[in-house]
C-alpha cells in the first residue's frame, strides 16, 4: 500500500482536524466574547469577525505547538528509528504525526479560504504532503526533529498578543522578542541546516528504493521550508528594529516617541496608544510551523 500505516492512524487524523477547527471557529470566539474584545472591535470600527479568526488562528498554532513538541521529544530517542532513519517506525510517531497532519489539514485549508499570502499556502500544503506521505512509513526519524521547529512558534504568538493588546515596543516584548529571535535561530536555521544536511544524504542512499514523488516532495519540500525560515528570519530582525529603534531627530524637531507609527503583526499602522487604521488582512505575518508557521500566521510582516 502507498501509505501502509495510515489506515490505522486516520482517526487521529480527523480528531485533530476536527479539534484544531472547532477550537478556531468556536472556541476562540468564545473567549474573545467573554474577554470583552468584541464590543472593543466593534467601538474601533473593526470587522469582528476578521479579527475574531485572526485572534483564534493564533490560539490554535499556540495550542498546536504546546502539543506537537512535547510528542516530538518523546520521538527523539526512538532505537528502531536509529537503527533505520529511512524506513524505521514506531508507532509514537504515528501518534505525533497524525496529531500534526491534523493541524496542517486545518491550516491549508484556512490559508486558501482566507488566502492573504502565498507562502502561507505553501507552507501549510508541504507540511501536510510531507508528513502525510511519512505514513509509507518513510523519514519517520527525521519528522520528529523537523516539527521541533514548532519551538519558536509561541514566542512569536506572544509577540502578535502583544502587538494586538497595545504593549507594542514594551520592555515585555523586547524579552520576547529576544527568546523568539533565539529560538527561531537555534532551532529552525543552525538545528534545521544540520538535520537537512543529514536529511539529504539519507534520501540520497534511498532513492532507488522509493517512489520518484517521494524524492520531489520531501526533496523541494525541504529546500522551500527551509528557505521560507531564512527569509521569516530576516523579516522579523526587520520588524524588531522598527519597534525598538527610534526615528532619527534633528536639532528643530522634537523627539518622537519609539512607538509611534509602527507597524504591528497584523498589517495595521499604529500610533502611540495601540490604535490605527487597518491596512491589509491580519494573516499577513509570520507563520512557522509550522507551522509556519507559523505558522504559522504569527507576528511580523
């Protein structure tokens, strides 16, 4: 069979489908309702229902990464998946990757139905092929370390929650945004570079014995992922300047405040109280997950 332990697998699949959706289509705007936010949305002239699905979709990659990664761990030491990182299973890892198929089942399909950027899109569709695909079973012991990446992924949700609730340039955010910049680096550029250094030469020893689409998929998928990181990496060394840099001053103007007409993680222009005028759709920020992640769509652009 193409994909020999998925059959057994597929329920966990679409419970965590089903879970990640109703935790953004329900869950979420519920909090938000009881925290106040949609009479706040409302008093600013806001669209509720786009801000309700931009606060949810980051509580979902928030949850998401607080659950993926605790199962990767479990999956790092695994002696059959030592003893063959091409073809070894366990079925830990079934469990780890049907929970995140369901994640990134969820994401695609929220990037195309609220399509605001490509990258988004591609993430979320080589995250599900990918992981998907590893139910042959194939690469499981790399997957485990891949979805480490999701490490990063609640600083910068942190960051986003603290763009949307006016702490923009705050000392708070200043800490964040150095363990984000951290873990991002750590894990998805110096960690994620020698995995795929190893990743390649174990897909290089196997190539004959699997499919040609399985050397496309998790061949280009890998190069995109990885490529993506870089250039989220850059974006958000960008941003951070942007909140913690003051403009320049000269001897006949007066010195503005760092805050002032920054640009926070949804695409909105603000001013010094956390308020300003709306200027593209919130999804419109960094995503790792994947998730993309951030998925991810969490914090800059």
């Amino acid at each position: 069979m193409f994909l020999r332990e998925l059959p057994a697998h597929l329920p966990t699949v679409l419970y965590s489908f089903t879970a990640f959706t109703v935790l953004n289509t329900i869950i979420g705007p519920l909090i938000w309702r009881a925290m106040g936010k949609e009479r706040e949305w409302k008093r600013r002239g806001l669209d509720v229902r786009r801000e309700s699905n931009n606060w949810s979709i980051h509580l979902t990659s928030m949850v998401h990464a607080l659950l993926i990664c605790p199962l990767a761990f479990q999956c790092l030491d695994l002696p059959a998946l030592d003893k063959d990182r091409a073809f070894g299973w366990d079925e830990r890892v079934a469990g780890m990757a049907g929970v995140a198929c369901g994640y990134f089942l969820w994401d695609s399909i929220e990037t195309i139905v609220r399509f605001s950027d490509i990258g988004f899109v591609i993430h979320g569709l080589a995250c599900l092929m990918i992981y998907a695909m590893g139910f042959r079973p194939f690469l499981a012991y790399y997957a485990a370390r891949f979805l480490l990446w999701e490490l990063s992924t609640p600083f910068l949700n942190i960051h986003w929650f603290l763009d949307k609730t006016n702490r923009t340039g705050s000392t708070l955010q200043l800490i964040n945004g150095f363990f984000l910049l951290s873990t991002f680096f750590g894990v998805r550029i110096v960690y994620g570079g020698l995995m795929s250094y190893r990743f390649f030469y174990t897909l290089k020893d196997v190539m004959d014995q699997i499919p040609l689409v399985f050397v496309f998929v998790y061949g280009v998928g890998n190069v995109v992922l990885n490529g993506l990181n870089w250039f989220w990496l850059f974006k958000m060394i960008s941003a951070l300047k942007k909140r913690f840099t003051s403009p320049p001053t000269s001897k006949n103007k007066t010195r503005r405040e760092p805050s002032k007409r920054v640009r926070n993680g949804n695409g909105v222009v603000m001013n010094g109280n956390g308020h300003g005028k709306a200027n593209g759709s919130a999804n419109t920020v960094v995503y790792m997950s994947g998730d993309g992640d951030g998925s991810v769509r969490n914090g800059f652009e």
